[in-house]
C-alpha cells in the first residue's frame, strides 16, 4: 500500500476548498445519505464529534436535526473550515478545529461520532477507530461512510489497458472495514454497501472534477506518478468511448456505510 502524504492532502483540500462544492456530488449524496442512516436511529444525540467536515455537507444537517446538540467538527484543511464557518454562521451549536481525523489529540466524551467520505484519506484505520471508541459514551454510535475499493474502477481499467498503470492508493473492502470494528471493541456493527455512478459531459470534466475534489492521489498516486499530456488525451479518449451513457462519462464510487455502537459495560 502506497504511503498517503498528509501534508499533500491538506494542500489539494486547501486549494479546492473554494469550489469543492461545485464538483462534490456524490459527496453531497452520501452526506443526505448518512444523515438519513443517523436520523432512523431514533436517539436525540447531545455531543456529536464530526471527522473531517469539509466544508460542512453533513454538519449542517446535524445541525438541523439536533439544534440542542454541541457539535465539534474537525478537518485537517484550515481553509476547507474557513469556508464551512461562513456557509453556517447561523448555527451556533458547532464549534470547529483544525484537526487531523486519523491522529487525533483530543479526549472527550461523545454520543455520535460521524464522518462523512474521510477515511479513505487514512493510512490506517485501526488506531483511530481505536480511538473513537475510546471516546464514545456507553451506548454511543460510530456512524460514517468512507469509499471502498471498487471507487475509480474504471480509471483503473483504462490506465490498464494503455499500459499506464499507476501505484494509486489500495482502498477498504467490507469485509476489512468489518473486522476493524470488531478488534476496537464494537460488538455491534453493520457495513452496507452502495454503488454511485457520478456523470459528466465529458472525460476532460470527469478528470477536472476528480482532481477539484481532491481525489487525484487516489488515481494517479500522490508520490512520483504523472501522466504525460499525450497520456491523458489517450485516458481521455478510451473514457469517452468506453464508459459512456445517456447522462454522460462516467465513473463508479463504492460507498461504504458503517454503523457501530459502543457497548454498555457490565459488571
């Protein structure tokens, strides 16, 4: 598995935080998605703990549903929160911090934790899901989506085919995902999985999108991996011809949504 440089990462975010929005549409899906998952568990959460808010899809329909709740949300990119602050000045029950999810230096005691598209950026998940079980309440959820390793599928087919291929970052399978919850501690847990085709007008606008999402690390590699210009127009004409609908290019996300609960200890 290829090492994620963190620092890259918080440079892409930070340098798309202006029109992530424009291009984060299955993002702004999984978020509804998620907050449906959160609402059907019937609980009034009270300290929610938010990894990785971007520039707030999933915070601010936390937000609506639970006005009374305390809700911190964290992000590694200084200017992706600068940009959720001014989206969300109404709401005067989240606090923010500029935090990296996977290495955490806070302790605190919460009912909900959520997170929304973030892990995939994690070099490993087990010591922050650690973590995050360490800080839930008895009885407290873990509830999140995160890409699994079907995302991009067919860039790496094509890349394959042209005999491109990148050493592009390994991504999680349910079965994996399932068997970290459990070595953390969570004896109640489920993953679902969901197949999203994003759509674009074009193979040139799917890479440009890709790319002001953040997500290039996940195709081409973060670290010693460029395509060529010629390289990209072969890319683009085998997308063109290869994966295209009625709605246009496309490209498939797997999503993996987990649900997981701390136990209540016993005596």
């Amino acid at each position: 598995m290829t090492f994620i440089e963190k620092e890259q990462i918080r440079k892409n975010f930070c340098r798309g935080a202006s029109t992530y929005d424009q291009y984060a549409k299955v993002q702004k899906k999984m978020a509804q998605e998620l907050s449906n998952k959160i609402t059907a568990v019937g609980k009034e959460f009270r300290e929610i703990l938010e990894i990785g808010c971007g520039t707030g899809f999933l915070t601010e329909l936390l937000a609506k549903e639970f006005p009374r709740a305390n809700i911190l949300a964290l992000d590694i990119s200084p200017r992706m929160i600068e940009v959720a602050q001014k989206k969300l000045s109404s709401y005067p029950n989240i606090t923010y911090l500029v935090e990296d999810g996977e290495n955490l230096c806070i302790n605190g005691s919460f009912d909900l934790i959520v997170s929304n598209a973030v892990f995939q950026w994690f070099n490993n998940y087990l010591q922050p899901f650690a973590l995050y079980h360490k800080n839930l309440k008895e009885d407290g959820c873990f509830i999140f989506s995160t890409l699994g390793e079907q995302t991009f599928r067919e860039l790496g087919q094509a890349l394959s085919f042209l005999g491109l291929e990148s050493p592009k970052e390994a991504l999680i399978n349910a079965g994996e995902l399932g068997r970290i919850l459990t070595t953390c501690g969570f004896a109640k847990w489920t993953v679902e999985e969901q197949l999203l085709k994003d759509y674009h007008a074009s193979a040139r606008e799917l890479l440009v999108g890709i790319k002001k999402i953040g997500a290039q690390s996940h195709c081409f590699s973060a670290r010693g991996f460029c395509l060529k210009g010629g390289d990209i127009f072969k890319l683009a004409v085998f997308l063109n011809s290869r994966y295209r609908e009625g709605k246009g290019v496309y490209i498939t996300y797997q999503v993996l949504y987990g649900f997981a609960q701390k136990s209540r200890q016993t005596n």
